[in-house]
C-alpha cells in the first residue's frame, strides 16, 4: 500500500489521493496564518518499483508560480545523500513530476532540508572551536532558542562583521552557505580566517527563523510573520527575532553585513544593494563593487549581471535587513541570493545547485570579506 506522510522535521504536503502510483495528487500547503506556499517535503512509502506520477494540482497559486519553470524536485533515500530528478513539466497550473523508487522510502523536497538536529551539531561545532562562542539571544514564539555565534574577539581597531540566514526558513540553502564559511573562519591554518579574525569579529545567526523551518514553512514565523519585512519596526509578539538581533546589533556596531537567502525564481546567483536607498554615495557604490569584484575572483558560482530591478523593493525598502542595515549603520550591507533550481551559468545534471555548493560559496565569500575589511582599514 502506497502511503505518503510528512510528520516530522519541516514536513509539509497534503494528500488529495495516492491510491494510484500513476496518478498521486498532492497539494502545497500554506505557511500558517499565511499565503505563502512553494515548500514542501515528505516522504513516500511502497512503491519500490513502480512507474509514480507525482502532481502539485495547485502550483499555479503557489508564492512563486514563475519557481517551477526548468526546476527539479530534489530527492533522498537516506536523507544524507540528495539527488535531482529529471525535469518536471509544469502547464501553469500543476506540477507533474515522475519517479520509479529503488527503494520502498523515498524523500522529496523543494531543497535539500536543513534539520534542527543539524542546526544543534553546527553550535556544538562552535562550541568546540577555540575561535568561537555561542550565546542565546532570547526565545523565538515556539519557545526555541535564537543562537548567535561569535567567531573571533572584540577589539579595540577590529570590525564587526554580522551574517544572518534564514529568515525565510524554506529558503535551507542559506545555512548550508554559513556552515561552509564557519567550517573555514574555524580553521586556524587557513590564511584567509587568520587575516580575518585579526581585523574583525564575525557575530552569525545560523537560522533567523527556527519556528518557521521545523514548521515546514517558506517564508514565515510561527506568527505568520515575513521576518524580512519587519526590521524597521520588529514588534516583540509577532518578530520577536528581528527585535533580539536588532538589539544585539545595537550593541556591537556593524561595519559589514550579509544577509543569506534563496531566490525560487532566478537561477543566478547574485547579490541585491543598496543603490535605492536615501543616501546612497557614490562612495558606497565603489565599495559595493570592491567587494562583488572580490566575490566574482573568489568564486565562479557568482555573477554580477543578473539580479533584482533596482525598483524592486521601493514599497517597502527599509523594512528589509540589508536596506535598514545600511540605512542604520552607513555600512556595507548586501543580500546574497542563490538558487533553488541550479546556476544557469555552471549547471550540474546530476545535483543542480546543492548544499555543497552552498557550502563552498560560503567558504568563498570569506575571500571577499577580507578585501572589504582591508579596504575598510586602509590595510
């Protein structure tokens, strides 16, 4: 008997029929309390064998109907190791994808999941190192922790550097990126990550959104809140998260930011600025390019001829972290996106864009920051 379920780590689907393998009908669910709906992960059970059909029905009225154009659902037998399938076929409505199981489980998901298991390992990998902290900034709704990890100490002369992920929880690329960087700020034969940790301390937030990724959510908290619109008034019952690190950087000053995410629709990866907001000198522009300059050398994976509309935001501009960020701290602030479906510029048959390549882009982007940091210094 076929059965598909979904109770679990970020778990989300809902079952319309699987009582034929040539036809099963799924729907995406919604975020709580929200209308976004473009996640999902869940696993299928008996039908080791057997020619499956797999339909989204109601695609056309997910968050980003534009996201299932060229994608390809990712899938796990283990749950370690993640493979694409072939490309599914979309008609603007649903999203129809097909499978033979080698085995009677098989896991399906938007994007590599990033579990709260493993997001615990990569504090106790902080933990561990003799360059890094971890502290608690408070409880998100659900009663979860908020984790800051510090890599390096402050100083008198040293740069704070803040990277956050995650806020939208669906979007697991973004902390597979800060665990790639993590792994090398850690490694103290690394020349980079000791140039580094002489000129800055590095405050990471891992996951923005905690609630919202074992929820099985894509963009929201567990108050139905879009984290990513609410840094220029967090209020502390619905974005509690974004008030305890809008505190925390209070404290500590900020001289370079990142915020990391995935973009369901653009197969690039890019970094958005801040060239909109009131304020913006030329100045600020050289030092924007200075450092994609610096990434692009770093790593091929970047490009800089794709990305947002420059008007894209204008509604709602300083309600976004980079955009209030720089707006607050008159430092460099950017977004990065990276894709859901692969980089068009360097596509990969087998994994498309993966938590590897997350990882190692991450690693890279240290590369960049130290030139930031040494033009920044003068050094």
């Amino acid at each position: 008997m076929i059965r598909i379920s979904s109770q679990f780590d970020s778990g989300a689907i809902e079952v319309l029929d699987c009582s034929d393998a040539s036809n099963i009908r799924l729907n995406l669910p919604s975020d709580n309390a929200a209308a976004f709906r473009q996640w999902f992960h869940f696993r299928l059970q008996g039908a080791r064998g057997q020619a499956c059909s797999i339909s989204f029905e109601n695609a056309g009225q997910s968050a980003y109907p534009g996201g299932w154009d060229g994608y390809r659902v990712v899938a796990s037998y283990d749950r370690r190791n993640w493979f694409r399938l072939s490309a599914g076929q979309y008609d603007g409505e649903r999203y129809t994808f097909r499978i033979t199981p080698d085995f009677d489980s098989v896991y399906f998901a938007y994007f590599e999941p990033y579990s709260w298991e493993r997001h615990l390992e990569l504090l106790g990998e902080a933990d561990a190192s003799p360059v890094a902290t971890v502290s608690d900034l408070g409880a998100t709704p659900d009663g979860r922790d908020l984790n800051l990890i510090t890599v390096g100490r402050p100083a008198p002369g040293r740069r704070n550097v803040w990277i956050t992920a995650r806020q939208h929880p669906g979007e697991t690329m973004a902390e597979f990126y800060v665990e790639g960087l993590l792994r090398r700020l850690y490694d103290t034969s690394d020349p980079v990550s000791r140039r580094l940790l002489e000129r800055a301390c590095f405050h990471v937030v891992p996951n923005m959104n905690p609630d919202g990724a074992v929820r099985g959510n894509l963009r929201t908290n567990a108050r139905g809140t879009n984290l990513n619109r609410a840094w220029r008034e967090p209020d502390v019952q619905s974005s509690p998260e974004v008030a305890l690190v809008r505190a925390k950087m209070e404290a500590t000053g900020v001289d370079v930011f990142l915020d990391i995410h995935g973009d369901e629709t653009l197969p690039y990866v890019f970094t958005d600025g801040n060239g909109m907001v009131p304020g913006f000198t030329d100045a600020h522009r050289e030092q924007e390019r200075r450092f994609t300059d610096a990434l692009l050398a770093a790593s091929p994976d970047f490009q800089m001829t794709e990305g947002y509309a420059p008007d894209r935001f204008t509604d709602e501009l300083l309600t976004l972290a980079s955009k209030w960020v720089y707006h607050r701290f008159g430092c460099l602030a950017l977004t990065l996106e990276m894709p859901f479906k692969d980089n068009a510029n360097l596509p990969d048959g087998l994994f498309g864009w993966s938590s590897a390549r997350s990882q190692r882009l991450g690693a890279a982007t240290l590369q960049a920051l130290l030139a930031a940091l040494e033009d920044r210094t003068g050094n």
